[in-house]
C-alpha cells in the first residue's frame, strides 16, 4: 500500500464522510421472483426496483442465484456470491447497468427494436428503390 501523508488520510476520511451522507446506500435488497426484478430499500427511505435483465452480470442468473443478494461496503455495494458479482448502488440508481462498451451495445440494440411512422415509412422507400446496395468486395 502506497504510503500516505496525515493531509493525504485525512482528505480521504472527508471524502468517505460525504459519500456516506449523500449517496444512495442500500438498508435492504430482495429478489423478486414475480416482476423480475431486484428491489432495493435506500438509507434515505425511497425504495428502487429494477428487472434484473438489464443488468450485465445478472441477465442470466438463476432466480435462486439472484435471491442470494447481500449488502456490502456499508450499503454502497451488493454481493451475489454464487454468481462473483458485485454491484456499487449509485452506479444502479443512476441506470449504469454494465461496463460502458456493454451499455452501448445494449442501447444499440434496443433502438434497432424500436418501431415507428418515419422508420417504416424509411423502409418502404428504400425497399421501392431495390433495398439495401450489395457491399461490393
């Protein structure tokens, strides 16, 4: 471990302070069986669920892995020691789900899903000028 000054220890226990006090951190968590989703209980007395498919490392648990939560770090992580996945609570609340390259990904995806007026209508278009162009190569 690196060797730290008083200034240096002292300006990490402040940090430490105010992440406690003003971060979401979690009192409970439960896996629900029904809704698929992950209910968390927040320090501060609001309650977030979210299903448990969006989240990287959870999409393919087993309902039973997923009932297996715990809380960890005082409330600012949660453990699913089957699955070896570890979740910082901030990081959910504020809808980051997974690793960035992952999220981005998912997004994509689920904007080629998404359905419309203009996107069918852009289909037909191209679809009456022959479709897509063959790659050449």
């Amino acid at each position: 471990m690196a060797d730290l000054d008083e200034k240096q220890l002292d300006a990490a226990e402040a940090q430490g302070r105010a992440m406690f006090n003003t971060e979401p951190r979690a009192v409970a968590a439960r896996y629900d069986k029904k809704t698929g989703r992950l209910v968390i209980d927040l320090a501060n007395g609001c309650v977030y669920a979210f299903p448990t498919a969006l989240v990287q490392d959870l999409q393919s648990a087993s309902p039973e892995a997923l009932a297996a939560v715990e809380i960890d770090g005082l409330g600012f992580n949660l453990h699913w020691p089957e699955l070896d996945v570890d979740l910082f609570v901030p990081a959910l609340i504020a809808g980051v789900f997974g690793t960035k390259a992952w999220m981005t990904r998912e997004f994509a995806r689920l904007a080629g899903q998404a359905k419309s007026e203009a996107k069918a209508a852009a289909a037909r278009a191209n679809g009456a000028k022959g479709g897509r162009p063959r790659k050449a190569g």
